[in-house]
C-alpha cells in the first residue's frame, strides 16, 4: 500500500471523530442524549477493557488507562472496595517498570493472561480460570 491509500481512511476517520464530537457537543445540554451518552462512554470503556483482557495487551489494560476510567463508575456505583482495590492496583502497576522490570517486560510479552486455545481472542485473567 501506498502513503496515500494509508492516509484516505485515517483522514476519513478523523473527520467522523470530529463530527461525532461536534453532535455530542451540540446534545449535551438535552437529558435524554446526557443518558445515552454516558452508556456508550461506559460501553467504550468496558470494551477497552474486555479487547485488553482477552488479547493480552498490557498496554492498553493500563496506558490506555481502561482501568483508570472505571473508577468514577465504581465510585458513584457505591462499590468502594473495587474502588479501592482498583485504585490500589493502579498504583502499584504504574511503579512497576522501576521496581520489577523483569516482571513487566513479562506483562509487556503478554504473560499477564492465560490462553488455553491458540485463538486470538481467548485469553482469561488467572483469577478467572483459578475459578
């Protein structure tokens, strides 16, 4: 592929991010569309969050920061320990690079999710096949 056939689809996407943003700006004084606004921002993030888990990309379970957006949710959700909890992992993940390199470059490889099949989409967390 060439340089201009690469950027035709990035220029057409970044102009259907703008319009989106324009319309959610635009909708944003109007209850009914603050409603499902949020539910698709909570949508987005879950989805951040499952394509991170299931495909064993360190990077976007963390840098992304899916987890990092959750915490308002959880928070205004009443579920103070996952709050906590979230918070704390967040905390000790962030040092990481500096006090276990080892064990993050093993993140950054992948070797944070189990995968029993050879498919791309089948990674669990741990605490979920312990279960």
């Amino acid at each position: 592929m060439n340089a201009e056939s690469q950027t035709k689809p990035k220029i057409f996407f970044n102009r259907v991010k703008q319009q989106l943003c324009k319309t959610e700006t635009r909708m944003a004084d109007r209850r009914t569309a603050q409603s499902w606004l949020q539910c698709l921002k909570m949508l987005g993030i879950l989805r951040k969050f499952l394509r991170a888990e299931r495909t064993g990309n360190w990077h976007l379970h963390l840098h992304l920061m899916a987890m990092n957006e959750m915490l308002p949710f959880l928070a205004a959700s009443d579920h103070d320990l996952y709050t906590k909890s979230v918070y704390i992992y967040l905390q000790q993940m962030q040092v990481l690079p500096l006090d276990h390199p080892g064990v993050y470059d093993r993140f950054c490889s992948g070797q944070y999710f189990i995968q029993q099949s050879g498919r791309f989409w089948a990674g669990l967390s741990p605490d979920l096949v312990i279960e």
